[in-house]
C-alpha cells in the first residue's frame, strides 16, 4: 500500500496513515477547524484535578512518626509516587456539597480500593481526555469520532439530539455542534461509578458536562468543561487546559485493553489455590 490512506478500525483499535493525520492535513474541513489526529493533554490532572504538591504515594497507612506509603504500594518507591501539579479548575476549588466533600475525602483516603481506574473501567467524562495515554479524533463534516487509548474507550459524538440517553453509561451520550470555529458537545446520560481524578473527586448520575474544543493554532487547542451536578456541587464549575496535536510521522494510538491485566487483581482471591 504506497501512498493509499486509510482508518483501520480493530477491537478499538485505532491507526491512521502518517499522510492523513499529520503532514497533509488540510487547514479546514468543510469550512470548520481540522481537528483529525492524535490528542494529548500535558498536565497531572489524572492525579488530581486541583493544584496539588507532590507526595510519597497516593495510599498511605499510618507510620511511627508521621505517614507512610501503604503497604500495597511501598515497593513502587517513587515509580508511586505522585507528582506535583497546577489545578485545572477555575478558581481551583471544586464547590461541593458537605456530604459530596465528606465522599470525596474518603473516596480518597481509600483509593486503592475504590478508583474505578485500578479496574479498568471506563474513565468517563472528562477525565478521559486528561488521562496519561492519548486520544485521536476523527472527523469529517457529516460526523465526529474520539477513540481513547485508555481501554479502548470511544465516542460517538451524535450531531442531531436524539433526545434523553436511553440508559445511564461510562461514557454517557454526548451530542455536538459548532458554534463557530468551537465545537461544543454536550454529554449527559452518565452513571455514577467514574471519578475525575485519583484524588477521589466524583459526582452522581445527573452529571451533565458541556464541553468546548477551540483550536488555537495548527496543533494545538483549549478544552473547556463546565460540569454541572446538583446532586453534588452547589453551583457549575469549569475545568480548561490545552491539547496538544501529536506532529510526529508515526503517530497512532496503541493497544491497552486492560480488562486483562486487572483479571488476578479482582478474581485471583477466587481460584482454588490462590497466588501468594
């Protein structure tokens, strides 16, 4: 296959030619900002959503003089250690409600147990475009496309409104349109399993989040969420951070379906004679 371009689509696998999404992109696609290629946010957002120092683990128990990593993780050293971060919540202060802040601070004290990401489920809304691994988006002017490294998760951005999703999910039901050179989706339609980050941060089936993708050059755009829940913050709040567009010739995005990896973690304590 010389010079023949294609999106080849395996088990949510997603690569793209070289000569598609990087070097001979067209400036505009029926008139609106060419998004097409590989995402990725540069930030720690995936730790926590809120400015944060660096400390020695993110599970800790307590030690003979101040805390120490848990057992569960102490082998890691600094492998586990979480780096600092700046916030990417306006105002740096998420608004909960008492007893959702109450949730949260123990969503974190108890996050190896708890983080939906250790089992490899489906990150959700927003966090999978600030998660470590990239995301690629496809599009053309009739539909819109995210395919997430991250287990294999996907998109279908709807560009008609089909109505209230027909069940709650991961993912949700997100629905988009321009309004000028912005695309704005709106995803709805969530359970309450995900979290926004390994700091415990979450929120309740009514989640509603409205996002806005702004190119601001050839390979580079600001994402912008407002997220809404009264079930768990006392007013809307807004994240924003840029993406940057992967420039290189061999960009695509890798397998990590991780369902499997997190078989003996989960189901390991059921076999006859389990692993010591």
């Amino acid at each position: 296959m010389a010079l023949a371009t294609a999106v080849v689509v395996a088990a949510g696998f997603w690569t793209a030619s070289p000569a598609e999404t990087q070097s001979a992109r067209p400036a505009r696609i029926a008139g609106k900002p060419n998004m097409n290629g590989i995402w990725q946010a540069l930030n720690t957002a995936n730790y926590n959503i809120v400015s944060h120092p660096a400390k020695a683990a993110l599970a800790f128990r307590p030690g003979p003089v101040v805390p120490v990593p848990a057992a569960s993780v102490v082998a890691f050293g600094a492998v586990g250690a979480v780096p600092a971060g700046v916030g990417i919540v306006e105002g740096d202060e998420i608004p909960y409600l008492p007893e959702a802040r109450k949730k949260q601070q123990e969503n974190e004290a108890n996050w190896l147990d708890r983080d939906p990401e250790i089992k490899c489920y489906l990150p959700g809304v927003p966090r999978a475009n600030y998660m470590a691994m990239p995301f690629q988006i496809l599009h053309s002017d009739k539909a819109v496309f995210l395919a997430y490294e991250y287990a294999g998760a996907v998109r279908n951005i709807l560009l008609k409104d089909p109505g209230p999703a027909p069940v709650d999910s991961w993912m949700g039901q997100s629905v988009g349109a321009w309004e000028g050179d912005t695309f704005v989706v709106t995803a709805t339609g969530f359970n309450d399993q995900s979290w926004f980050d390994r700091a415990g941060n979450h929120h309740s089936d009514k989640l509603k989040v409205v996002e806005r993708y702004t190119m601001q050059g050839s390979d580079h755009m600001w994402y912008e969420a407002t997220i809404e829940d009264p079930l768990t913050f006392s007013k809307p709040w807004k994240m924003r951070f840029p993406l940057y567009r992967h420039i290189n010739p061999d960009a695509r995005l890798n397998q990590f379906k991780c369902v499997e990896f997190v078989e003996e973690l989960m189901y390991g304590k059921f076999r006859k004679t389990p692993v010591q």
